[in-house]
C-alpha cells in the first residue's frame, strides 16, 4: 500500500519559513516524479515544484527564489523548504508522486500553510 504523509504545514507570519516533508512508504521515491502542489477553496490544484527521477527540479514562477525542494534517498522522503513566505502562499500542500508515462500518480493528504500577522 503506497502512502505519502506530509508534515511541517502550520502558521507562519510573512517573512518567515517553514520546512514540509513527505515521507513515503509502498514506493522509492527516487523512481518517481516528485512533486509538491497547492490548493486553496474553489481553485484548482496548482504545480509548486517537482523533483524528477533523475533530480532535476522545476518551480513555479511564483516560488522561484524562495522554495526548494529536494529528495533524502536513504530516508525516502522528500522536502519542501519555504523561505520568505508571503500571504499568498497559503494553501494546503500536497504531495505527489507520479510515473506519468505508465499513468501512475499518488497524492498524499495534504498539510495546511498560513501565512498571516
């Protein structure tokens, strides 16, 4: 059975950062797309960042600069390191694991990030 739990989400204030994990049980992680998306109420699910098999990474534009995410092959966990975090950035953040090529996607439960004063 796969899973992917996150943690790390909470209540930050602009300006500050917060580190999410996703660990994964059932699947290596390192032979999987690794990503992380984001959702607030009434929108759709939005790339945050990806990590791929072979480790290269891609961010959204609204991102770049200020997340990171990498990958702990001995841990099979992957991060989300968020740096100079902004009102915007609040959303529930998924986890994802995908082999898009033989149509295998996972999602993980999603942990809640707010950005509020």
């Amino acid at each position: 059975q796969v899973q992917l739990v996150e943690s790390g989400g909470g209540l930050v204030q602009p300006g500050g950062s917060l580190r999410l994990s996703c660990a994964a049980s059932g699947i290596i992680c390192s032979m999987y797309n690794m990503g992380w998306y984001r959702q607030v109420p009434g929108k759709q699910r939005d790339l945050v960042a990806v990590i791929s098999r072979g480790g290269t990474t891609n961010y959204a534009d609204s991102v770049k600069g200020r997340f990171t995410i990498s990958r702990d092959n001995a841990e099979n966990t992957v991060y989300l390191q968020m740096n100079s975090l902004k009102a915007e950035d609040t959303a529930v953040y998924y986890c994802n694991a995908a082999r898009p090529l033989v149509g295998i996607n996972y999602w993980g439960q999603g942990t809640q990030v707010t950005v509020s004063s």
